[in-house]
C-alpha cells in the first residue's frame, strides 16, 4: 500500500523538487560508449528517485526531460531519446500505478510524434486516481515557450470578453501555465556542475532554492537526494521578506 508522503523530513523537507538531469552524454563519453548510452542509464536514475519521493516527504517530482532547444541534436540522439521515452512510459506504467504515482507531462505536444502522444495521453489517465507522489515529465518544454503559449490563450480570452485586461496579474497568468495545477518547486537541481537553468520553470521558481551538484545524472542516488533535502530543510527562505 503506497504510504503518506508526510513523515521523516516532514515540514522543512521540500515538498516539490525540480531537477535538471544533465550529463548523460559526458557519462557516457567517459566510458567510450555513444550518448544514448548515457541517456539509457539515466532513466534508470529517475526510477530510484521516483521511489525516493515518499520517504523523504517530496510530493511533487518534476524532471526536465527534453528541452525545446534539444531538437538541435543529432537527428540519431532525437530519435533515440523519443524512443526512449516512448520504452520508458511503456515499461514503467505499471509499476507507477502500483506506487500511488501521479504522472503529468508538462510543454507543447505538437511537434511530437502521435504513437508518443497517445501513451503520455494514456499514462496520465491511468494514473490519474493516485495522490502519492506527482511526477511531472517536461518534454519538449521550454519555460518562454510556456510562458508564450500561455500568453497567446490568455489574450484569446481577453480578446473573447471572458477575462479584463485590469484582471491580469500574477494570480492570472499562471493559470495559462502548463504547471496550472502544480504549486511552484521549492528547490531545483542541477547536476553535471553547470550552473544555468537553461529555460526550465522560469516563471514558477522565481522563489526556489538552487542546488548547483557536481554529480553527473546517471551518478545521482537517492542518498545524495537526501542530502540535498536536509541542506534545504537547513535554509531559511525569506520570499524577499526581512529574516527572523
Ligand atoms: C542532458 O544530458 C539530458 C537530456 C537532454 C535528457 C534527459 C533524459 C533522461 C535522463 C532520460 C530519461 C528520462 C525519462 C523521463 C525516461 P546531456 O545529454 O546534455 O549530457 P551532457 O551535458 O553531458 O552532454
């Protein structure tokens, strides 16, 4: 039976982690074996740390999976990692569903392919009942490309009478957002040692706390997770507030 994801690093743990999984493809290079290789490996990373969620009192997941821009690899990486994605909903649906996950997928669906459409159409409904741990996938997202789209339906709305311009304010807009019905991340990693944030949750983590790791992606275990969860739960965040 899938547990309560409240308990052991309780309140100060966060309770929606963001992760930037990269260096796969260094992974891999450094073992003299092709990237997808390394892209391989690291979906078995995101299974630990699915499985890592309750524990440590995260309830919502979100990884970035593959970004807007990644559609400039070579068209081998692409097709691999689409294959990928497609082996990976396919082989873990099951074991998702039996542990209490919730998946979501998260950016613009139209440049994918429509066999990979209809199982992140279908994993989203076949999980829908759960609450344990909201596991959100951004594939093909970008966070200006979601704030645009976002935009676009909002003055559609407006430009229909169904919303006032004066109505539009922070409250609003993410509504439009593709995280509408998520809160916003409270930290967000990135592994392989880059310290950008490369167009990911743009908007929602005005606010969270970063972890910049060293740890290439297929390297990243739960335990480091914690640790990462226990330095959180040490900051104090002040929301542009004066400390106490
Ligand atoms: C960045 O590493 C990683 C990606 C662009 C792909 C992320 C995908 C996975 C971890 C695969 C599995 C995901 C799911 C949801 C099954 P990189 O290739 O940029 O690495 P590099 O910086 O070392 O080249």
């Amino acid at each position: 039976m899938p547990r309560d994801t409240d308990n052991g690093e309780g309140p100060q743990g966060p309770k929606h982690v963001a992760i930037i999984m990269d260096g796969n493809g260094r992974w891999a290079q450094a073992r003299g074996r092709p990237r997808l290789f390394g892209h391989h490996a690291g979906a078995r990373r995101v299974r630990e740390v699915v499985e890592a969620c309750p524990d440590l009192g995260i309830k919502y997941l979100t990884i970035f999976a593959f970004s807007t821009e990644n559609w400039k690899r070579t068209q081998v990486e692409v097709a691999g990692l689409m294959s990928l994605f497609r082996r990976y909903i396919t082989k873990e649906t099951r074991a998702l569903k039996e542990r209490g996950v919730r998946v979501r997928f998260i950016g613009d669906r139209v440049r994918l392919d429509p066999k990979l459409i209809d199982l992140m159409d279908r994993l989203e409904k076949e999980t829908a009942h759960n609450d344990l741990v909201h596991l959100t996938i951004a594939l093909n997202y970008g966070g200006r490309d979601e704030v645009a789209r976002a935009t676009r339906r909002l003055a559609e709305d407006v430009a229909a009478g169904r919303l006032k311009p004066e109505d539009v304010d922070e409250e609003t807009l993410p509504r439009y957002l593709d995280t509408c019905v998520l809160p916003d991340p409270d930290l967000v990693i990135r592994t392989s040692g880059e310290a950008r944030i490369s167009n990911f949750l743009l908007w929602q983590s005005a606010y969270s706390e970063y972890e910049f790791i060293d740890t290439l992606w297929p390297d990243f275990t739960a335990a480091e997770l914690e640790r990462l969860c226990r330095n959180y739960g040490r900051r104090e965040r002040r929301f542009g507030a004066v400390g106490s």
